[in-house]
C-alpha cells in the first residue's frame, strides 16, 4: 500500500513522495531548554518517533534533526531569576530532556543542533533577506516585512493584511506593519549578545529554525514537524523567511500534532495539573506512558488521566503475558504446527501496515498488534509445542513491530531497585517507630537485629533513625 500523509500545507492526505528517493529528511521542532518537559512535550515527540521509526521500517534512509533552542526570552528570564548564565540553564534542562527520551525510547536524533552554537549562520541568512529587501534595519534590530511575501499566511491561514500587534507578536511603533517579526533584536540591559552587522543583539526564535534545518538538511526538507501550537506564528514565519532567502519551496509535508490535556482540561500551573514528563514516568513506568501516547492516532485530541494510563499498563500485561506464554512452546524442528498462526499472524502485520501507510494511524495500528495477542494466546491455549522456524518468524514480526516500529522494548519494567530499597527501609522504621511509642521494645529490638544479620544498620539520632549498608564505608 502507497504511504499518505496529512500535509497541513495543502490541507489534505497525499502520497508521500521525498525530494530524494530513498531518503527522507526530517526536522522536529525541539524544547526550548529552560525548564523540564511537560507530558504534552512528550506526546509530540514519540509521536514523530514512531514516524521516523515506520519510515525506517518502509525503508527510508532517514536523516532525523531535532533542534535545542537555548537563546530567547523564556531563557534569558529563566537564567535572570536563577541568577546562571544561559548556557548553565542551558547544560541543565538539555540534560534533563535527554535523560527523559531515553527512558521513553526514543531513538537520539542524527544531529541536535543548538541555536547558540550558529549564529555566524544566522547573521548570514538576515543578510540575505536584507539584501533582498524582505528585511528592514530600526535601530539595531532587523524586522522581517511580511507585506513583502505574497503568500504569507499558506500554512496558517492568517493573512497579512488581517494581522494586528498581539501577545506573540512584538509591539514596536517603528515597524512598517505591526505583525512584522523580528529576525535579531538588539541587546537589552544584562542580555546575552553577539556581535553583528547591526550591533550586539540575539536571534529571533524563528530564524534559529530555519537556520538550523536548512544547513543540515538542505533548502527544501521532506518533513517539518511540530505540536499544532507552532503552526503560527514560528512554522508560519520560517516558511516566508526561508521561501524568500531560497526561492524554494521550505518543506514539501508539514506534520502537526494535536492537544493533549489532563482529566479533560488544558495543562496549566496555575489549575495545579501541569505533569512533567519525568513526573509521569516516574508514576506510571516509561513504557506504559509510551504505549498510551502511541495509542492515539497523532493527529487527535489525547487526554492524560488516571483511567486511560491503568487501560494502557493492562494492555501492555496483555502483550507481555501473551507474548511469555508464546516463548514458553516447546520448540520441535519436525512439523510441530504453527503455520496456520503463521498465516493469521502476517494478516495482523498487513492490517498493522495498511493503518500506519493511512497517515500513521498508530490507533488502528495498536488495535492490529492486540488482535495478534489473542491469536497467540487462543493457540497457547491449545498447543504445548510449535515449528522452530515458525516460532522464529513470527518473534521477529513482533520485534518489528512493537519494538522496531513503536519503540516498546518486549520486556517487563523491572524496579529501579535502590528506590524499591529505600522505600521499604522508610516504611520499616515507620512501622518500629510506632511500635517503639507503643512501648514494644522487644519488637522493635528484634527488627533491628534481624536487619543487622541482613548487613543493614539501623542508627537512632536526634534527627531520627537513619540506615546505611554495614559493608558501606
């Protein structure tokens, strides 16, 4: 089945074709680095994982991008109040991010650029658009005029004649149109600057992008992706700034991901429902949040709640129990049976396929690799046995599949054992220190010494009881 995708350019499905075949270049629109990523984050994320992933899958060559925006207002105020520089809120935040991919499996982009390290790059492509006459000079900052791209407004919708100055557009009287952005603002008291042809200054957020994309993927990209919040004005912008710098087309597919919201509202610190992704990892498992985020097709609305994260921990049990069950066969090179599983099973991948061909519709995808589960487990039921090179195949269909293509490691959490110690050593001081209140000394003696044979020391301080491991210095 030909691959179509949804191209929020045209507004339509189309059959996916690269610039180049075989290959297929990818940019996402990474964090901006001050501050943890929220689940929402998360969502738009492994969404376009499992993009990358199925394009692998299919056979593409992909080139996977992910920048770092570590230089605009949210840092420089986030570095102010914590009294760091950028680049130390910077090293924080970017490490947190990576540490959180990590846990949910995703696979570590080609290449994670960050905005500070091109600003030579930037300069140049300001230039460029001031040369041509799409970019204007006012007193050390440079602003983009977009009454000078006719088609401003292709990927939005929001047409340049019909925009006002607004909470994302910076309001400064001497521009020529009010909704013209800025492509480098000059130095405010106690910034980060660089030196440039128009004095010291910064990037604009959106010219980091185009930047960024376009050196390490070329002038026109296959893919730009993003949450459906970039849409406008940031993808918006870096289509009329990279358009008019090259005079190609900037991205042949524009791949957007719908809202997430919590218990049916929209995250927010001030509700008290703002989830970090390492929150909800902590909480839930990374591989059962990753199962629940694949579960809905990327282009719906998702709602994170306690009920829809317990359904995706039971289906994750089903498949790993299933999938046990399935290892458990004893394996008989004669003809031991299985090849009727085998059938069904490479139905189930077809069917997996032809959802993922329809614009990834990883719903019908998950609902593909579960219908699978019941046919390995109704042949459990019946057989002790199966063919060895029938049991190969198929384990390496489901490898494919769920680990490959979803990015769903086929192996049970196992507890971070230092925090399942700590937790239980908490909980049996508790339970002594209540027995000592009560008087039962004998009790609350022989705890501790049935810990010390276990080489765990218990040491009652003023502070309260503390432990340590005997064998520890």
């Amino acid at each position: 089945m030909t691959l179509k995708v949804f191209n929020n350019l045209t507004k339509r499905k189309e059959e996916f074709v690269p610039v180049e075949k075989g290959k297929v270049n990818m940019y996402v629109c990474g964090p901006t680095v001050y501050d943890y990523i929220h689940i929402g984050n998360a969502r738009s994320f492994v969404a376009f994982d499992v993009i990358r992933r199925y394009l692998e899958y299919k056979g593409y060559k992909v080139t996977y991008v992910s920048n770092l925006t570590d230089v605009d207002d949210k840092t420089i105020r986030r570095a102010k109040e914590r009294r760091i520089s950028i680049q130390q809120l910077g090293e924080k935040y970017s490490d947190a991010y990576f540490d959180d991919l990590t846990k949910l499996g995703m696979k570590k982009p080609d290449i994670n650029p960050r905005a500070t390290q091109h600003i030579e790059e930037i300069i140049d492509l300001i230039q460029i658009l001031i040369d041509k006459k799409y970019a204007y000079v006012v007193d050390g900052n440079v602003y983009y005029d977009i009454s000078k791209f006719e088609d401003y407004g292709k990927l939005s919708g929001n047409k340049a004649e019909a925009l006002e100055a607004g909470a994302r557009i910076e309001v400064d009287p001497r521009k020529r149109n009010p909704a013209d952005f800025a492509l480098w603002k000059r130095q405010k008291s106690e910034e980060p600057a660089w030196n440039s042809p128009w004095g010291k200054g910064r990037p604009g957020w959106h010219i980091e992008c185009s930047v960024m994309s376009m050196k390490y993927l070329g002038e026109t990209l296959d893919i730009h992706a993003g949450g459906k919040d970039l849409i406008f004005p940031h993808h918006e912008n870096e289509i009329t700034q990279s358009e008019a710098a090259t005079g190609k087309p900037f991205a042949k597919y524009w791949l957007h991901n719908e809202w997430l919201t919590v218990n049916g509202e929209k995250m927010s610190k001030s509700l008290g429902n703002f989830i970090t992704a390492h929150e909800a990892i902590e909480k839930y498992g990374s591989q059962v949040v990753r199962l629940f985020l694949v579960s809905v097709h990327y282009r719906s609305h998702i709602d994170f709640n306690d009920r829809s994260l317990k359904q995706a921990k039971r289906n994750l049990e089903k498949l790993f129990n299933a999938m046990e069950m399935f290892e458990a066969l004893r394996e008989e090179h004669k003809s031991a049976g299985g090849k009727e599983l085998f059938k069904q099973v490479e139905k189930i991948r077809q069917k997996f396929e032809e959802a993922m061909d329809d614009d990834f519709n990883t719903s019908l995808a998950v609902s593909a690799l579960f219908s699978l589960t019941r046919k390995i487990n109704l042949y459990v039921k019946d057989h002790g046995e199966i063919e060895t090179e029938v049991k190969k195949k198929i384990r390496g269909i489901v490898k494919r599949l769920v680990e490959d293509v979803f990015g769903i490691k086929m192996e049970r959490r196992k507890p971070e054992t230092d925090k399942l110690v700590e937790n239980l050593m908490k909980l049996i001081i508790e339970i002594r220190r209540q027995l000592r209140e009560r008087g039962d000394w004998e009790t609350a003696d022989d705890i501790r010494a049935k810990l010390k044979a276990l080489e765990l020391v218990l040491e009652d301080t003023p502070k309260g009881t503390e432990w340590k491991i005997e064998s520890e210095p």
